[in-house]
C-alpha cells in the first residue's frame, strides 16, 4: 500500500526550507495538486499500466486537482517522424481514457499546446547550473546509447519537467525509482526561487510507486521498454489475446520447473509471478501458493489468461475511441484550455516577481 504526504507536515522527507513552504500551500487555499506526464512515445505498456497509468486513475478521485499531460515536447528530445509523432499523441490519449482516465475528473492536455511550459522552462533553467545537469544518470545512459552527448534538449529537459510540475504549483508527484532524481531538481529549483524572489512554489512531494518495477520478458535483468527492439520483450496494453499468449510464452526463465518468488535468484520467474501478482491484486506470496504444482510453461499460460482478462476492456474501448480521432482531439483542446486558465496567471506572476 502507498502512502501520500499532505501539506503542511513535518516529516524526514522535508528539509527545513520546507517548513516556510507550507505557506504556499495556505495561499493555495489548502488545494492539493497531482501532477504527472506521460510520452507519446508508442502505445503504453504493461509496465507503463502498473506503474502509473492505473495510479493515475485513482489519483484522479483522491486528489481535488489532478493533471496529467502528453508531454511531447519531451518526446522530440530523440528523433521522431512528424506523422508518427501525431498519431501517438492520439493514441496515447486514446489509451489514457480507455484505462479509466476521465476528463471530468482531472485535466488531461497537450503539454505543448500551453506555451508557458516552454517560457518558465527558460527561467528555471537560468537558475540551473550545469554539472547538475550533467549528473543525472538518464543524461548518461541516453547519451550512451546514441554514441553522442545527445541534444541540447535532452541535456535540459529534466528543467523542463521541472517547469511542468511548478507551473501548475503541484503539491504532488508520482514517480518511478527512475525518476526520483528529477523530481529533486523540482523540488530544489522550488526553494532556490522561493529563497531568490520570495515563497510562491509549495515543494513537490514524492508518491513512490510500490508496484515491483515490471521486467522484460527476454531479459528479465532490464526494464520493460518502449524501445526494446525485441518484440516480444514487451507486451503493449493493446496486444490481441494471441501475441499476449506468444510473448509469454517465449517469456525467459531457467532451467527448474517450479513456481517461485526469488527476484535475485530467480529473476524471469519472479518477473511473471510479480506481473501476475499486480493484474490480480494478489501478493506474490498468495500466487505462489496459489501456482503449487504448475510447471513454468504452465504457468505462463496462467499469466498470460491473468494479462488477457485484465486488458480486455481496455483494448475494445480503445479500439472504439481510435475510430474518432475528432473526440479524442476535443478532449486534448478543451484539457489545454483548462491548463493554460491555471497556468497563464501563475507564469504572470513569475514574470513580475522576476522582473520581466
């Protein structure tokens, strides 16, 4: 079970700083803001879903604010086809409402469709110092990975990301293991500006996933990746029944034939049973006692069924919604109109508190 810290507390997790900033939180008349983004990057994946995107439809019924974007200026931090580009802001809109997402309950937009992202990016960034940058471990692995030092805005989107969430003046974020240094450039930029121009931005606080961070099914030692060039590495949330069934089934294990949950020891195993464990609701504990007697290519037929079951409604109502294109784009219009009424005064206020 995850647990969310309110504003204003006293808790380890805040410095001292902190404690000035429940100011922001009064001027906020208390109102407590969530706030996450997703790439259209290609269709969400299994471990997008327990990771995230199934939090995200719950945050949308306990938080008063919740705000969740398409952050495709991110997105172009790598190449990417303009066509292609469009499509996949559609269908991940597509898939977001098809898990539950609803646009009545939270704001769900086009981050590039509210200029001040880009505008409080620029400000941010100038109270951001290099070898910050140059520290985050996401900037390296990228860099690796295309043989260069990469772009400009790959070496600075994490300020970006940083402006998405003050621009909204989150009170909340959810992030992934991954992702929590990011969010420490959030929260510092807060107290950097509010210490340089006075108290104005609440310090975003962490909601760590408690999800098992779900694996590749080829390589159960990586993450489960939109980029994995092994397609059957990653079973996307829109998979039919039949390459559900393949992939797990081509799933890697070892060599002994009983069910067990032993991550170090047992890596592809424990994968499925953690996989299994979080489509259900069950522990992996309550799944291995449940699994006594099935062999490992038993058992894959097992979660594979588990997987199926789970997405099945998803898959029909996003093959519904992909069939209206103009819907989807009139939630992303009237979700950005939304966001820019909350974002337009706030980035005025910045600008006159900076001087501009």
């Amino acid at each position: 079970m995850s647990f969310v810290l309110r504003w204003p507390v006293k808790s380890k997790m805040l410095k001292v700083g902190d404690l000035v900033c429940s100011l922001c939180w009064e001027k906020n008349n208390g109102l407590e803001r969530v706030f996450s983004g997703i790439q259209p990057t290609g269709i969400p994946h299994l471990g997008n879903y327990l990771g995230a995107i199934q939090n995200w439809v719950r945050f949308q019924e306990e938080y008063s604010s919740a705000l969740y974007s398409i952050v495709d200026l991110h997105s172009i931090t790598v190449p990417r086809e303009p066509k292609v580009l469009h499509q996949s802001i559609l269908d991940t809109t597509a898939v977001l409402l098809a898990c539950g997402i609803d646009p009545q309950k939270c704001i769900i937009f086009q981050q590039s469709k509210v200029p001040e992202h880009v505008e409080l990016g620029w400000i941010l960034g100038c109270l951001t110092n290099v070898p910050r940058l140059r520290s985050f471990s996401q900037w390296k692995v990228k860099s690796a990975i295309q043989k260069s030092e990469g772009s400009v805005g790959l070496f600075t989107y994490p300020v970006l990301q940083a402006a998405d969430i003050l621009l909204y003046k989150s009170t909340h974020v959810p992030v992934g293991e991954d992702q929590v240094q990011h969010l420490e450039l959030a929260q510092d930029t807060a107290r950097l500006f509010n210490k340089k121009y006075g108290v104005f931005f609440p310090v975003p606080q962490t909601i760590l996933n408690t999800t098992k961070k779900i694996k590749s099914l080829r390589d159960p030692m990586a993450k489960m990746s939109k980029s994995d060039a092994q397609a059957l590495a990653t079973v996307d949330i829109t998979d039919s029944p039949e390459e559900i069934v393949l992939k797990f089934r081509k799933a890697v294990t070892d060599f002994t034939s009983e069910v067990t949950y032993d991550p170090s020891g047992r890596p592809g195993v424990s994968n499925l049973v953690a996989i299994h464990a979080a489509v259900t609701g069950l522990s992996p504990e309550d799944i291995v006692r449940q699994s006594v007697g099935l062999d490992t290519a038993r058992y894959k037929g097992v979660v594979a069924e588990a997987v199926i079951q789970k997405f099945a409604p998803v898959r029909s109502e996003f093959g519904r919604l992909q069939e209206d294109q103009s819907y989807l784009k009139k939630v992303l219009q009237a979700g950005a109109e939304k966001a820019k009424e909350l974002a337009a005064p706030v980035c005025l206020e910045i600008k006159r508190m900076v001087g501009f």
